[in-house]
C-alpha cells in the first residue's frame, strides 16, 4: 500500500489534524493580507483602497519629497576629493604610526607605506568647503552641499559594504532604503514606478537586484530597473495591429488568471507584485515615453549635463533622467557610477580615479544647477557616496584599499544647510574621530528628512516589528541647522 507524504507545510497542516490547522492558518493569511498587502485597485470590505504603493501621511513635516541618490559603486577617495590631509604628504612612504591604531584591511595594507595625495585642494563657497581640482563642476556648488567627512561602514569588502548602504546590514535579506520609503511613503504617480533605479553600464553592480530588493516586505517595494544606453524601458510602443482594446482584453485575462491562484497562495507577494507590475506597464505606456524621452530637452541642457561628451554621455544621461523622473513625483531614484566596482582603485589610483571623477563631475553639477533653477533643489534630496573610503596606506605602489572607518558623503538640497562640513577624520583620514555617522544614521537621516521616523516605521514579519535602521541610527540635526 503506498503512502502518501505531505511535501510541504501547507500541505501537511491540510492533510493532518482533520484539517483544523490550514483552517487557522487560512485565517491568519487572510488578517494579514487584508493588513498588509493587495493588488493596485481592489478595495476591501468597506471600500478602503488595498493599493500598497496608495500615497501616505508622514510622520511629521517632511522637507524633502523624493531621493536622488548618487552611488559610487567602488569606494571613492575621500583623501583625494572631499578630505585634504597635510599630514599624509608629510608623512608619505613611511608606514602609519602605531598611534593612529590599527584597522582591518581587505588586502593586509596596514603596514604599507602612505600614499601621498596628488591632488590640488582650494576653497570653495561661502562656506569655504576643501574639494580637490578632480571636482571641479562640483566645486561650483559647495554652498549646496553638506559634507559629511565622518562617514562609518561595517562592510570591509564591495558585498557586504554595497549591502549595508542599500539595506543598513551587511547580510543579505533586509529591504533596501528604497523599498521603506515606497512602503512608508507610497507613490503620488501611479503611472510610474515610486523606486527606480539605473546604472552607467552593462556591467552587474555587486549583489545584483538584491540592493534595490523588498527582503522580507511585499515585493510591490523593490526598486524597478531601467537599462542603461539611450532606451531605458524596452517595448513602451505595441507591436503595429496590437490595439488598446486587444492588450487591455489580454491584460484582464491575464490577471484574472493570477488572482485565481494568488487567492489560494495568498503568501507569495511575488504573486501580487507581478500583477501589479503588469497593471503598472499598462499604464507606463502613457506617462513613461515622455519621461525618458530626452528630445524635448533643450541644446543647452544636454550639453550642460555633457550627453554630447563620451566621456560623461552616460551618466549624464542618467542624471537628466533622474531630473525627469524626480519632475513626475518618482519617490526614490538611484543612479550607479562605476556599476561593477569601477570606483575600486587597488592600484593605478590617479588613472582609475582620474577617469571616473570625470565622468561624472560634470553631470553630477548640472543635476543640482538643473534642479535649483527649476525650484526643485529646495524639496529634492540628492546624497552623493560609495560603500567606503580609501586607506592612506598604499596598495601596490599607487593604489588605496577599502576603507569603511572613516569615509564621505554629502547631501544637498532637500532642507539640508549648504556649504559645510560635518564631522572629522583623524590627520590621516584613517578614522572617524568627530561626530560619526554610521549607516544607520545616515538611513535616518535621509527618512527624516522625508518625513519619516525611523524608529516609528515598523513591519511586523515573523512575530517581530522589523524597522529600516535595525533599531538604531539617529537624525543628524546638524545637516538642517548648520
């Protein structure tokens, strides 16, 4: 006789019990469906919307309504751009003094000797920041920007530290600061994503999809992907003969296919997402083509942002673009610099970084020039950065290793005070010694500045109320006060 073994636990509580446990679990998923999550344009038992992406009511009085955040995938320099140390020339081919402590290094690089900075440093502004002559557009908009030399990671190498600035874990698992904010906050365009993120080239930025990932959320909050190049969403138009009509009698079929089963797996959110998604591209079809489309943009504009340029056509592109989304109430947009680590400078750093600051230097400046004209700098946050700095010790001669003790990053527009400097490394920017600003501060930072209270922000998954900074990070008030 053959028995028959349950394979799954859904199963199993079905088959066992005359069935009482899958009816308590039925009703368990049902609560938390009806709580949690559904498909853009239900409505439950008293008409309420279930749109997970339905606009929300901040926690207190946001200064900022979206993110533009400009990531150097890599590790940027702060020795070299943002954070000027005399005493590291002074010092240069000798090995770092016991006095400054030890850190942990990806390559062992503690005992190489220091590696002199190249660079030319002026002041710049009103507030007289320090950035180097590889900045030069930058430099243009110091009284804009609050530099925050006090940054400080846990992630030593490019997954764990491009991990931890996505999700504020170096683990895998946890959603990134794009998908709080959608689940905080919501979309005010229902036409385009609330999350959208591009990257400069073809190459896989570290991690993958998991950086822009829902972890343990709904996964209606991940971040989109648009490709890179001059056609960012591929099939907007219909084939030619595919009628509105056609493709709505296709959609619905099609959906009503998907919510037949999502009613019996109410658990799989992936489900959800998919319907949703392909409600969403329906009705991309309106509203995305003018959004990426850059022909309406004036001579001016495009050679402003260097789109005419090789050098800087990419990312250019990207933050034109990024300028675009942001005008359509995009809530979280994330542009990739060196997508495949292009930033990391081992060695050869006057090369790699010389290529890579010149790259988008130019375009980074046109977006806050852009976006200030425009009268959108004022509720538009743009947080520039890497997962860490470099070392002042050397890597093969002419290189610098990881370095997430102490790093920068800036912020500009959005309610923050232009035009200083927050924080302070020791004299040789090893690390943060004034005012550090962990990850998770830097998270509760950027969701304040949104409106939303960190600790307040909650998802309840496994029995436990999870929060975007893991239970820690504070608001650096600083960024608003001066």
């Amino acid at each position: 006789m053959h028995t028959y073994y349950p394979t799954t636990r859904r199963e199993f509580l079905a088959k066992s019990g005359a069935g009482f446990g899958a009816v308590a679990l039925a009703g368990m998923m049902a609560k938390s469906q009806a709580a949690t999550s559904s498909v853009p344009g239900r409505a439950n038992a008293d008409g309420e919307s279930l749109n997970l992406l339905s606009p929300k009511t901040p926690h207190h009085q946001p200064t900022a309504k979206r993110v533009i955040f400009l990531f150097m995938e890599g590790g940027p320099s702060h020795l070299d751009l943002f954070d000027p140390k005399p005493l590291l020339n002074e010092l240069a081919g000798q090995t770092i003094p016991e006095s400054f402590g030890e850190v942990i290094t990806a390559m062992g690089e503690m005992k190489s000797p220091l590696l002199a900075c190249k660079r030319k440093w002026k002041q710049h502004g009103e507030g007289g920041l320090w950035i180097s002559d590889w900045l030069p557009n930058i430099a243009e908009c110091a009284d804009d920007l609050a530099v925050i030399r006090s940054c400080v990671a846990n992630g030593i190498n490019h997954s764990a530290g491009v991990c931890q600035m996505n999700t504020c874990s170096i683990l895998s698992g946890r959603p990134s600061l794009g998908g709080w904010v959608s689940y905080g906050l919501g979309s005010e365009n229902e036409n385009l994503p609330s999350f959208v993120v591009m990257q400069d080239n073809q190459a896989s930025v570290v991690n993958g999809p998991r950086n822009w990932g829902a972890g343990f959320m709904p996964a209606a909050y991940q971040g989109v992907r648009l490709s890179e190049g001059t056609q960012p969403i591929a099939y907007l138009n219909s084939p030619e003969g595919f009628t509105k009509d056609r493709q709505l009698s296709k959609l619905d079929f099609l959906n009503q296919i998907n919510r037949n089963y999502a009613e019996q797996h109410p658990e799989q959110s992936e489900l959800e997402a998919r319907i949703a998604s392909y409600e969403l591209a329906f009705r991309m079809q309106a509203d995305a083509p003018d959004a990426i489309d850059l022909s309406d943009e004036s001579e001016e504009t495009l050679e402003m942002y260097g789109i005419n340029d090789k050098a800087t056509a990419s990312y250019g592109r990207l933050c034109l673009l990024g300028r675009r989304l942001a005008e359509r109430d995009v809530r979280f947009i994330q542009l990739y610099s060196g997508a495949g680590s292009k930033w990391d400078s081992h060695s050869n750093m006057e090369t790699n970084h010389g290529n890579m600051c010149r790259s988008m230097d130019r375009p980074v400046a046109a977006l806050l020039k852009d976006l200030k004209q425009r009268g959108m700098l004022d509720d538009t946050l743009v947080v520039w950065g890497g997962e860490f700095g470099r070392t002042p010790m050397s890597e093969k001669g002419d290189g610098r290793d990881h370095n997430p003790s102490g790093f920068t990053m800036w912020m500009a527009g959005g309610g923050v005070q232009g035009g200083q400097v927050i924080g302070e490394t020791d004299d040789l920017g090893l690390h943060a010694t004034v005012d550090r600003q962990h990850v998770q501060d830097l998270h509760a930072s950027i969701l304040h500045l949104l409106g939303i209270d960190n600790m307040k922000l909650t998802y309840e998954h496994k029995g436990r109320p999870e929060r975007p900074t893991i239970n820690e990070g504070r608001f650096c008030e600083r960024l608003v006060t001066g």
